[in-house]
C-alpha cells in the first residue's frame, strides 16, 4: 500500500520505517529541512536499536522518501498518518495545534478521499476535532463531495525497543466505526499479524482513552513499589525479596514492579498530565493517579536525599560521579530523566558532576552546554578519578559487572547510591563501600562492623 507519515520524531519515523520494511511504499513529511536531508541518508536524530540499518535498507530499496511538503504526501497516499507531537501546555492539557493544523494541511491539498490516521497521543474526543477541522477545510474549498475517514491508532512503543516492538507488536488498538477504514487498516497491518490476529477494534474515544490508560496503570506500578521501597527501607526488610514474592503471584506479575529513582522520558509524565487533565475538566478529579504523580514527584529527588545523607558537612566542593544519563537505557532520550533532578540539585549545593551515558552524552551537551561544573567523560571509570562518590541514574548492561574493590580504590569516599540497585549490598560492604540502593537492607562496610 501507499502511505504518507506527517511527522519524523520518534512515532513517526519508527512507524514508517516498519511499514516500509515489510513492503509497503512510505513517503514522510517534516517541515525541518535539515532533519530531511539527514533522513535521505540514513541518518535518524533519535538513537533506537536498528532504526539506521533499516532506514537505508528501505530508501535503497526506494520503499521509503522523505519531503517537505505537505501536498506530496497528499497526493502519494490514501493512508495518512499523523504522528506530530503533542506537548503539554502549562495546565498539563495536550497541544493539539500541530495534530490540527496537519488535518487542515491535508484537506487543503485534498483531490481525492483520504483516511487520516492519528498516531500522536491525544486526548479523548481528538478523532472529533480532527475531522471537524478537515471537513471545515473542505467546506472552504468547495470540496464538500471528498470523503475524511478518521481513525485512532495510537502507540504502545518502548523507547530501546521501539523498532522491535513495531515489527512485532502486543496488539494493534484501530479505532474506527467506518467499514472502509476497518478494510484498510487490515490490509495495512496484515504482514504484522500473520501468527495471530491482532487488530483490536472499537470506536475512536475507547481507542484514545486505551493509550492513556495503558500508561497510567503501569506509571502506577512503579509509585506503588517505589513507594513501598522507601518503606522497606524503615522497616529494615529487603524490597528484592518482596518483589520477589509478589511478582510469583500471576496476577501481579513482575513486569514494571522493579524499585527506582522515578519514572521519566517523554511518555509517563505528560500522558499522566493530560489524563489528570482531562478528568477534572470533566469534573472527575482522579484521585489515584494524582498519587501516583505525587509519588513520583518525591522519588525523582532520592537519589540527591541519599547522596546529601552520606556527606552530613555538605556537598559544596565535592565531585560526584554519574553513571547514565537517559531517562532509560537503549536511548539518548533525557526528557524527565532522574539524573537531570540529580545534576541540578547538586549544581545547587555547589558540586561538580563528573558524568557517561553510552548513548546520551551529546544530548547531555546540547541541553546543557558547556559549563565549568560538567565534566562528561569517555568512559563510566573515567568519571571515578578523583570523584567522592558515585550514583547510578540509568541500568546500562555495561554498569552491572564491577570490580568493587576497584571502585574502593577510586572514591575518595567510598559512597555508591545506586537509583536502580544493580548489585548485592554485601559485596559492597565487603570492598569497605557505603552502598545505599532503593529500598535494599544497609549493610555497614568491612572495617565499621561492631
């Protein structure tokens, strides 16, 4: 099939890199000419396992272009994603001037039925307002005789994975009441449904709620373990244990139940925002998630509370070593991340950051430059020289295996926080380090044992 994908950020240019891959003809619009040019040769701005690999099989293969203009993804294309951002206003409410504006762009160059397919994470009632303001469109032009289908297709993309989930996703949520859109969207997704079907069908609004809800009951998870970590710690039990025996119990499960520095990235907070939105709009206070946001808003300084713990004279003059910089490991994405709380909070209390991410380091610049108190560095041991103490912002494969009595050696201080408990507290205390993870039982170091 012929399909056109308004927006190259992350839905977009993962979305038509799979459609492309498995056969389908992909043309791409963005209005940054820059970002296009470096497109057209394989060069994605987002880091994603496996996009640049798949991005220049398929422009080889010439199942993939990219322009800048608006009329010819119109014209190549009856299937028309919308996968443009929708970020939060002040109020947490979505923007949805960009979805909007795409709507009008299309109708505006239309000569033919089209199907609009919203990718962007909207909130509920888009679908309505998206073809409200292409038919307006058409109206003006006089083209009242041309058809807009609208359907709702949101996301369920995990950042490191993104590619891979795409190819082969969980489900497939189609929100729709048209029969012709239901015919197209089969055909569209039938080479990722060969094993089982796995198109879910129901109207527009149950659609755009399910991308929220979805989001919501996992952000939950998190603040509810994160929560019970820090209690774990009062009550001197060991949160690994309890993870461990309530994830046993299947109706729980052990996904999204690991204890942390907080959740981040570009998805949990702003949806949580716009569903909270949404709901006291609609004069529904969520009282649950709101919570949750709570929580979270707490855990996001833990790592800066534990740190400030060990150095009681204060944090003025000392320098801190930082292993991982995205909000996630299999990224460069620091939107929210916990080690962005924790950089500033120290930059506050007047210390330095000697600091590595396998992926983020170049986004780490370009939000913040280069300032006198930032030391990136090439290496995660590079980061140890002359450092007081280290803390771990994001689970990396490469931060797991450690030479402890190495890291001893290096820390003027001998103090790890670790936001996502990656090792066993008593192998650290046996190296003599002052080791506090997340809800993980203190263990004193060798040497301060009564």
């Amino acid at each position: 099939m012929d399909v056109s994908v308004f927006g190259t950020g992350y839905v977009g240019l993962i979305q038509a890199a799979a459609l492309a891959d498995v056969g389908h003809r992909v043309l791409c619009v963005d209005i940054d000419p820059n970002k296009i040019k470096q497109l057209q040769q394989a060069v994605p701005p987002i880091s994603e396992p496996g996009l640049s690999a798949t991005l220049e099989e398929n422009i080889k293969a010439g199942r993939l272009l990219f322009s800048t203009q608006a009329s010819d993804a119109v014209e190549h294309a009856e299937l028309i994603f919308i996968a443009v951002g929708t970020p939060a206003d002040e109020d947490g409410s979505a923007d949805l001037s960009h979805v909007l504006n795409v709507a009008r762009q299309i109708a505006a160059h239309m000569e033919a039925d089209r199907t609009l397919i919203i990718k962007s994470t909207v909130p509920v009632g888009t679908a309505d307002q998206v073809l409200a303001t292409a038919n307006s469109e058409l109206l003006r032009r006089g083209k009242t005789d041309l058809q807009v289908r609208v359907v709702s297709n949101p996301e369920f993309l995990k950042e490191g994975s993104a590619l891979a989930d795409c190819m082969r996703p969980d489900r497939i949520i189609v929100g729709t009441r048209d029969d012709e859109a239901r015919e197209q969207m089969n055909e569209l997704y039938a080479p990722f449904c060969r094993n089982r079907e796995k198109i879910m069908f129901m109207d527009n609004r149950s659609a755009e709620l399910t991308k929220y809800a979805a989001n919501a009951m996992l952000a939950t998870r998190i603040s509810f373990m994160n929560e019970l970590a820090n209690l774990t710690e009062l009550l001197g039990a060991d949160i690994e244990a309890v993870r461990k025996g309530i994830g046993s119990d299947p109706r729980i499960g052990y996904h999204f139940i690991y204890p942390g520095c907080g959740f981040g990235g570009s998805c949990f907070p702003k949806d949580l925002r716009a569903l909270l939105h949404t709901a006291e709009h609609n004069g529904m206070p969520l009282k649950l998630l709101r919570s949750v946001t709570d929580v979270n808003d707490v855990q996001r300084h833990i790592l800066f509370s534990k740190l400030k713990a060990q150095f009681p004279q204060g944090l003025a003059g000392k320098s801190i070593a930082v292993w991982g910089l995205a909000f996630k490991p299999n990224t460069d994405d620091m939107r929210e991340a916990p080690s962005r709380y924790l950089m500033d909070a120290l930059w506050a209390e007047g210390a330095s950051v000697q600091a590595y991410d396998p992926e983020a380091m170049s986004e780490c610049r370009r939000i913040y430059g280069y300032r006198d108190d930032l030391h990136l560095c090439a290496t995660r041991d590079d980061t140890l020289e002359d450092a007081d103490a280290l803390v771990i912002c994001t689970e990396w494969k490469n931060f797991r295996v450690v030479d402890f009595e190495f890291l001893a050696s290096k820390l003027r201080s001998r103090v790890v926080i670790d936001g996502r408990n990656l090792y066993n507290p008593e192998h650290l205390a046996a190296a003599g380090l002052h080791y506090s993870g997340i809800g993980l039982r203190h263990i004193a170091p060798e040497g301060l044992r009564s």
